[in-house]
C-alpha cells in the first residue's frame, strides 16, 4: 500500500472515530454541534445558551407591540418624550385596547405579563429593566444579546434574562445613549453614559466587541449610602469615621484610591456628606453620578466630541474653569488622566478641603500614578517638582479594596507627610487588620496622631487622642 493509501485509510478511521464519540442529535435537548464549522467561543455559546420553548405568550406580545408602534410610533419615538407620565398613561391605556380585541385567550398573569414587558420595551430598557429594578442587584452585565450576568450581594450570576438579538440590544443601547446627548456607532464604538437615576453607563459594539454588543450598567441606590451604612456594613470604624469628619470640615486634602468596583465613588459621596452646608461645591465628572446632599452644588459634566470630531469638554477644562466659580470646595469625581496637574494646582491655590478618587493599588501606588497622570499633561516636569506639588496638595489618602467574600472596606488612611531627599513620606494612621469575630477585619489605629491635628484648630475641629488608641471597633 502507498503512503497516500495509507495515510487516506488513517484519516478515514479517526474520522470514523470522532463521529463516535459525537452525541446524537437531539441526546439531552441539545443539538449536535458543528465542531468543523464553529469556533471554541462559538461551540460555547451554543452549548451553553438555555433552549427557549415555543412561548404562545410571546408571540401575542410581539404582536401586541408592533401594533402599539404603529399607533403611537411617532410619540414613542419621537425627539419630544417631556412628559414622560402622560407618555406611559397613554401606552397603558392602548395596550388594554389591543388586548381587549385580541383573539388569543389569555389569563389575567398572562395579560400583566404582556402589559409589563411591552412598557419595559418601549419605555424601559427592555429585558433588563427588571433587573434594574431589582434593589439586590448592583451591576448589570451584558454579553452580547443572548449573555446577562448580574452581581447581587458582591458575586456575580447568570440569569435567564436575554434580548432578542443584536439589533434589539443596539436600540436598547441608542436609547440610553441619546437621552444623555451620546453616540455610539463604527465611527465611535465605545461611550460612557448614565441613567437619569445617576447610574453608570459603559457600552461598547461592534467590529471592537467580538461577539456581540457589551452594556455594563453600575447601579447605585435609590437612597445614597451615609455614614451610618458603612459602619453597619463594617467599611470603617467609627474612630476612623470622626477622625475622616474632622479632616474634610478642618479642609483637608483627600485622595479615595482603589480598584473597579472597589466602593470608591461611594465613600467620596460620604466624604463629601461632611463638607459645611454653606460652602460652594463644584462637582466634575466624566458621567455625573455623585450624589450630594448639600443645596450650593454645581455639577459639570465632561462632553466627547460630536459626529464632526468637535465640540470636546475634557475634565482638564472644566477644572480650569471650575477656578473661575469661586468654589469652596472642589470634586473630581476620578482623576485618570493630564487633569491631575490641574487638580493638584487647584489645592495648592486656596481651594483646600478638595476631594478626587482614582485608580491603584495602594497609598504608595497612588503617588505613582499621580504622578505619571501628571506627565501626562505634556510638560516636561521634573520628577522632584512634581513630587513637591503632590506633597503641598494632598494631605491623606484612602485606599478601599474589595475582597474575595465581595465585601468593602477601607484598608488604609495614610497621612502624606512630606518629602526625604527624593522619597515622598507616608505614615499610617489607620489599617485594616483581620479579625475573625468582626466580619474580616476592622480598621484599627496605628497609635499616629497626624502632623496635621493643629492645622485643623482655625476650623473649629479638634481631634481627641481617643481616636489614635485602643482598638476603636
């Protein structure tokens, strides 16, 4: 025999071999998968995506929906949606119409159930918007149209909700992105936005998302967080809370740093609950979502460029402005990039007591990465000035980790003392340590009382060296 021959009658019996060890069509509900044709990620998908059964139900909605567009397409969808409670009592008022002339016998669950998910479609975020409802969720992920994940109580889980397809989920992502004057498309594939109840908006389509539009929704309570909810939830102690609320109203510098997810955006919100009522605040931030309960706020927002590559508000100039407002007190809702040398500016020219958050690691890694943001700013700067500004303008930094059980709490509060030779100089005046009577660890004091207690005496605070001993739980 030939090698051809042989090597024919090799591939012929490991064929024979892998069409053996295939289920049959139909084996477990599941269809039998093109293991040619599909890619792993695809073989995944349908594998693991649920079998959706014939559903009567909704085809009467499908049905039903169409015909309310055609009724009221043009106030559904029109560029003037003000009154947004006449809207929804006109829809409901149409979608009793049609089921009342509907053929198909139908329940009255049924008739709710179809009531329900028509408004959430075209008033709401569709599928989701149950999920944006729900209080225990916290984060809503979505994978494309068939694939959404939710965090509920610091883990994440998959749950039956999916969209239709990719265009369904694309109209879901245009609607949110148009009510806060954003663009998505080829030309412009990723977008921040938010919800009108300040919830965060990331969203990213096609060619850049591989397989299929990504939403991630970051939902934040109806009722912001106060102090009072982090001790419950054992985030700090309440010696490191007196101790946080006499540094913002003595007008401290504060850095919040941490990861994604990490609780920063809330512990500002916190922060900022101790700032005097009779200050002004301005507020800068990328997608608005701080959440204070003082009146004299100003909240700015930053803009990206229109369809003409025009019309670009970065954080830099609206901090640049924000000098011009004769603020008390300034917050950037993160620092992430050339800002940061305008914000340190802003603290070493009479604006103290500001408050900003960004990403890293550790106190230490926060210096860096102020550092390097501060370069970003296209001044050739030496690395000794930039440290001096960093050291005059920041006075305490926090860092807030997020840990394996999903629980929050800050780990540090570390004073930034000043410079020895080329080295900027921290002390500790608080730290996380374990205990397995209290949750995972409390925050305990190091026994530091910091260099800034007499500084804070012109503000009417004083700090008691109760504070700085004993275990503070």
């Amino acid at each position: 025999m030939s090698l051809s021959a042989r090597l024919a009658a090799a591939q012929q019996t490991q064929n024979q071999q892998q069409q053996q060890q295939q289920p049959a069509a139909g084996a477990g509900g599941q269809p039998p998968i093109d293991r040619g044709a599909a890619s792993g990620t695809d073989r995944y998908r349908a594998a693991s995506r649920p079998q959706q059964p014939n559903d009567q139900i909704n085809e009467v909605r499908l049905r039903i929906q169409r015909r309310l567009a055609d009724e009221l397409g043009p106030t559904l969808y029109g560029n003037d949606r003000t009154q947004d409670d006449d809207l929804d009592t006109k829809v409901r008022e149409s979608l009793n119409e049609l089921l009342a002339r509907e053929e198909t016998p139908l329940s009255g669950a049924d008739r709710a159930r179809i009531v329900r998910e028509v408004v959430d479609e075209v008033l709401g975020h569709g599928p989701i918007e149950s999920l944006l409802r729900d209080q225990s969720v916290t984060e809503v992920m979505v994978n494309g149209p068939h694939f959404v994940y939710v965090e509920r109580f610091g883990r994440i889980e998959r749950v039956a909700a999916e969209f239709d397809d990719e265009s369904h989920l694309r109209r879901i992502i245009d609607r949110i992105c148009s009510r806060v004057g954003r663009r998505v498309d080829e030309s412009s594939p990723m977008v921040d936005a938010r919800l009108p109840d300040g919830s965060r908006v990331n969203a990213i389509v096609p060619p850049i998302a591989l397989d299929g539009s990504t939403l991630t929704i970051r939902k934040f309570a109806a009722v912001p967080l106060t102090v009072a909810d982090l001790l419950n939830y054992g985030t700090l102690t309440r010696n490191a809370a007196e101790f946080l609320e006499g540094c913002v109203r003595g007008r401290r510098n504060v850095v919040v740093s941490g990861g994604t997810g990490s609780g920063k955006t809330t512990v500002l919100n916190v922060l900022s609950s101790f700032v005097p009522t009779d200050e002004r605040i301005v507020t800068i931030e990328d997608a608005a979502e701080l959440q204070l309960v003082q009146d004299h706020v100003v909240r700015l927002e930053s803009r990206p460029a229109n369809s003409e590559g025009r019309g670009t508000i970065t954080a830099r100039d609206l901090v640049k402005n924000a000098l011009r407002m004769r603020p008390d007190r300034i917050v950037v809702g993160e620092v992430r990039d050339s800002a940061a040398l305008d914000m340190l500016q802003a603290m070493n020219t009479g604006h103290d007591g500001s408050l900003t958050t960004l990403h890293a690691n550790s106190p230490r890694d926060a210096l860096s990465r102020m550092e390097t943001m501060v370069l970003m700013a296209g001044m050739d700067l030496p690395s000794r000035a930039i440290r001096d500004q960093i050291t005059s303008a920041v006075d305490l930094i926090l860092q807030v980790n997020r840990f394996k059980d999903g629980s929050r709490k800050i780990t540090h509060i570390t004073e930034v003392v000043g410079m020895e030779g080329d080295v900027i100089t921290l002390q500790d005046i608080f730290l996380h340590e374990y205990a397995p009577d209290a949750r995972g660890g409390l925050l305990k004091p190091t026994g530091i009382r910091p260099n800034f207690s007499d500084a804070l005496a012109p503000y009417g605070v004083t700090l008691q060296q109760t504070l700085f001993a004993g275990r503070g739980w």
